[in-house]
C-alpha cells in the first residue's frame, strides 16, 4: 500500500478528445498504473495514476487541459470474493469516508490482484487503518468468507 499523486481533467465528450489527450501522454512516455473515464452529459471526467505526475502535468498544460492533482491511497486487493467489500467495511468502521475508489490494470508480474484507487477524507488515518495488519485481516476475512462448493458425485450407471 502507498500514496500516489492522481491526475483529473474534465474533458469535452467527443469522438477523440480522450484518444489525443492518451496520445499525446503516450509520446512523452507517461505511463499509467491506474485510469477512470465518467461521463458527465457533455463533459466526461478522467482520473488517472501517472507514474511522472509533473510530466503528465506538463503534458496536459501544452495541449490547454486543466488538471487537479489530489493525493490518494493505492491499495492491493487481493483476487478473493469479498476482497473490496472487506477492504470498504474497514475504512467505514474507523469513520473513513471514500470519496470515490476506482480499481487499476493488473499489478505487473502479479496475478493475486488488483490496485485499488481510495480517494479519502483522511490520507494518514486510512493508511494505518489498512497497513500491512490491516490487508492481511482483509485476506483472512475474503478467504473465511468463501463458500465452498459440494462435491459433485456421478450418476450411477444402468
């Protein structure tokens, strides 16, 4: 788990506005670890986890797009049911309010889960509340939570 810089913009919702602003991104090498496109009628929001937040910054004010840059959580949510909820459940048991969270891509090289993306009221405190303890009561409590499937038996035969 660690605190990662996340990039917004607002962006008019037109056939390749999103394409030029992900081209012109790409062409500077700006790589992304996590990405989130809303609509909003005629505007659509796009959130995003640079890994060079000032260069995509720079980026973006040379192609005249506004950005808001806000500090959020990144979080491994391990690949069992009822990982995020679990995770949910414990920031709201400390009175952590979650803003908005958003999963990523893949963790590169790791097939146990995903990124999440927490935006929250309070960074520090939700950072304590899911350190290393905190994630590993989430995957005890997922894989307690999993149900297991009867064994199926053949028909007998006549």
């Amino acid at each position: 788990m660690q605190t990662a810089k996340q990039i917004s913009v607002s962006l008019v919702n037109k056939p390749g506005r999103l394409a030029a602003m992900l081209a012109a991104l790409n062409k500077e090498k700006v790589n992304f670890r996590a990405l989130v496109v809303m609509d909003s009628g005629d505007r659509g929001t796009v959130r995003f986890v640079p890994d060079d937040p000032g260069k995509a910054v720079e980026v973006l004010g040379a192609l005249n797009i506004r950005s808001e840059t806000a500090d959020v959580l990144l979080v491994e949510v391990p690949s069992q049911p009822g990982a995020f909820r679990k995770i949910c459940e414990r920031l709201a048991a400390e009175h952590l309010n979650i803003d908005y969270a958003y999963c990523s891509f893949a963790l590169e090289g790791n097939k146990r889960g995903v990124l999440a993306v927490f935006k929250v009221n309070d960074l520090a405190k939700a950072q304590r509340v899911l350190g290393e303890n905190g994630i590993a009561a989430v995957r005890k409590a997922a894989a307690a939570t999993r149900k297991k499937l009867p064994v199926r038996r053949p028909l007998p035969t006549r």
